[in-house]
DNA sequence: GCAAAAGTGTTATAAATACACCCATGA
DNA sequence: TCATGGGTGTATTTATAACACTTTTGC
C-alpha cells in the first residue's frame, strides 16, 4: 500500500448513535443541535469523528460524552453507511451504533462545546436531520425491533427491577404496535434473558406486580 | 468539524473479501500472495484500500477485479475491524465482506500488479495472513454458516441448475459436518430460495436426480 | 360495586428434529 | 447380485399465535 497515494487520503469515520429510550410510553431518541458548520444549528443523531488513534467504540463513546454528557452507555453497531457524498467536506465513513438509556437516571447536556441544545425526540416526531442522519435513524430503528427479541438490548432501560407490564409497554412502544401480553409473558419467561426478582409490590395503585430483572 | 485536525487525518478504509468456494467436497477460500510491503510474499484474503471517491462497496470490487480479474461478485457485507494497530503503515478501518462463487467457471489471475501468486486454500489449512485476516476468515467462516440458511448465498456457487445432493455436499462442506439428508431437503424445499427445474438426469453413473435452480 | 391493572391456560398451527427403508443403475 | 447413490414419510418436540376470564385494589 502506498500510503502516499492521495486517493487513499482525506478519508474519514464518523460514529454515529441511535441512543433510544421509552418514557410515558413513548419511543424517542435523543438528538443534539449542531453548533458547527456543517449543518450548523440542524439537529443531529450524536456523533462525530473518529481520531485515528482511536477503535471506533472508543470514539463512539467519546463522542456521546462530549456531546451528551454520558458516560457507559452500551452500544451495538449495527451498519455502515458509505457513500462517498454523505458528507461534502471530506469524505467520512459513517459507522452507525445502537444505544438504549432510561432518560430519566442520566442527565444529558443541553450545550457543550459543540452543540447548543440537546433533546429526546418521539420518533414520529423527527426533524429533518443533518447529514444523512433520518436514513441512519430508520435502519436503527427496524433494527432495535429485532434486537428486543433476541438480546437484553434494554437492560439499560431498566437497569434495576421491572414489573413485566412496564417491560410490556416498553416493547409496545418500541414495536408501534400491542403486541398479545400472555403471549409476550411466555415468551420473556422462556428465554432466559429475565429472571424474577421474588419481589412483588403496587406499581400502579391497583394490583401488585412482580419483580424482574435482566439476568 | 475541522477537517484540518490533524487526528482525522490520514486514515484509511481496507475492503477485505473472503470468497469462497466449495470443489470436490473441500470448503476453500481465495488467498493471494503479495508481491508488495507491507507483508510482501505473504497470503491474505483479497482486499486493499479504498479510495476517497467511492463506496466501499465499489472498491471492494475494484480491488477484486485488479487482484484476481474477477468480475460481478455478490458480496455481502458482514462486519467492521476497526482496532487502530491492525494496519502499522497508517489507520486503516477494515471493512468485510464475504463472497461465494464456483471456482471451476471463473479464472483468477496467478499474478497482477500487486499480487505474484493467488489460490484457492482448504478452510482447515490456512497460512499465517498478512494484517488480521486469520481473525477475519473465521469470522467470515462463522457468518457463512449461518448466511446459508437464510439467504441465497450460494446461488453463484450454483449458478445454473444443480441436483439436491450436489447442494447437499456443498452445506456439509462449508459446515464441516453431515447434517441430517432428509431434513435437509425438506428445509430447503419448504424455503422458497429454490425451485425444481422438471429436468432430471443421472449425474453420478448412478440413479437420476432431479435438478433445481436457485429462484 | 366498579373501574383499572395484574395474572393466568388452552388450543391450533408451524417449524425443527430424529430416524429407516425402497428404488434405479452400472459394474 | 450387489454396491452406490437418490428418493421418500412419520412421529416427536418445540415455537408461535390466537384467544378470555379471574383476582386484587383504590376510589
């Protein structure tokens, strides 16, 4: 390889999250308000570019705690997005992270040195975003609906105990759709991803519910 | 974003192919042997460096054309190398794919520019490769397994009509071991990536098979 | 006592697995 | 006639999907 070879330089990786979270039974991401050009004052998915003496999770994360604040959040890649044109100044690879929090135990800056506000957004309320950061915020999407089923992707939603009716929404709320709650239960209990806490107690004002957590 | 910052810069994108084959029962994948620094005189899996003005997509079948003449290869994108020591000339995030093609009906040049030998390699007899690409092939190795159950992967491995236990003799191989022959063709049968063809012939100097084609 | 929330079970269908014999052909 | 290879069916288990009533509690 000739690293001289100027087809080879000005290249650059952009790490991109989806960070989701469930509150009052809405699905919504959290999104920054750019304060840098490009797409200067447009809202954004978090992220950011890779240095080069980084892996890319390390700037994953490094981005999300310039931007957001937030530190150990748990992230899934999931896609890569490519073309050459997704960004005009320099050509970036987008590598695209999954990212799911319970907004209400972590504290997320409204400004920082690179953004000026912050927010959670409802998922079918979404602006136009920056770069192509709506077509990256689709695909996590789709792809968050298979990853409920098959990992504890949600486990940072509910990181201590749950009561399976607040997990129920959650999934409702994620899926867009009400799913068959006895059947949603068999399948929860079946796999192994939750175990009972043997704690029960009222949740709601009415019946008790039991206890839960991700194994 | 600054694209003066100096810790964005030079960095670069490896397209890697794993491409497969399956020739008299033996699971194979292509190597190449390099004819430049770094790793001169080593095997690796095909790939090289893509350029600033394409998708990866694009320069992954652009480094297979020039390294190996070969054209018009499905590829499928699988998973990202990204650990910033893996390449020690300069940054280089390492993008994979994975491609299935018969090597009885396509010619892999033995040398081009950059390579001085090129062939095909059983799965358990893999050289030392330059960079990480003995990490990459088991991951590829891994990802085909599951790849061939759910998708038509193999369709260039069989691009014209094919009995059900050449296709049979081609999953053994690529999973290393004899899966049940009935359930096989049941499973298979009841997927709909395959259709009978009507013609049947004998094949093997023994009974006639009935031949299919992938839809 | 009634509205709201939690808990529970059965049936039907589809998919996955395990397993053994008969037929056609060429040598 | 026998060795080789191709074709087929059934029973079991497991996963998925559809579907309705009872219990607890606060008001």
């Amino acid at each position: 390889m000739n690293i001289n070879n100027p087809l080879y330089k000005d290249q650059g990786i952009h790490v991109i999250a989806s960070i989701f979270t469930v509150k009052d039974g809405k699905f919504k991401v959290l999104l920054i308000k750019r304060d840098n050009e490009p797409f200067k004052d447009k809202w954004s998915l978090v992220g950011g570019a890779c240095y080069r003496t980084e892996d890319v999770l390390t700037a994953m994360k490094r981005e999300i705690k310039e931007k957001t604040g937030m530190k150990n959040l748990k992230l899934s890649f999931f896609d890569l997005f490519s073309k050459p044109e997704r960004c005009a100044l320099m050509r970036m690879l987008g590598v695209a992270y999954i990212g799911v929090i319970d907004c209400d135990r972590v504290e997320v800056m409204k400004k920082t040195a690179k953004t000026k506000d912050a927010d959670w957004f409802e998922i079918d309320r979404i602006p136009p975003l920056a770069y192509d950061h709506n077509e990256i915020l689709e695909a996590a999407i789709e792809k968050l609906k298979s990853l409920i089923f098959d990992t504890d992707i949600l486990k940072e939603l509910f990181p201590k105990n749950f009561t399976l009716p607040e997990l129920y929404k959650a999934y409702c709320a994620i899926l867009g759709e009400n799913i068959d709650r006895r059947n949603f239960r068999k399948k929860l209990l079946s796999e192994n991803l939750i175990e009972p806490t043997g704690f029960e107690e009222n949740v709601t004002g009415k019946k008790k519910a039991k206890f839960y957590k991700f194994v």
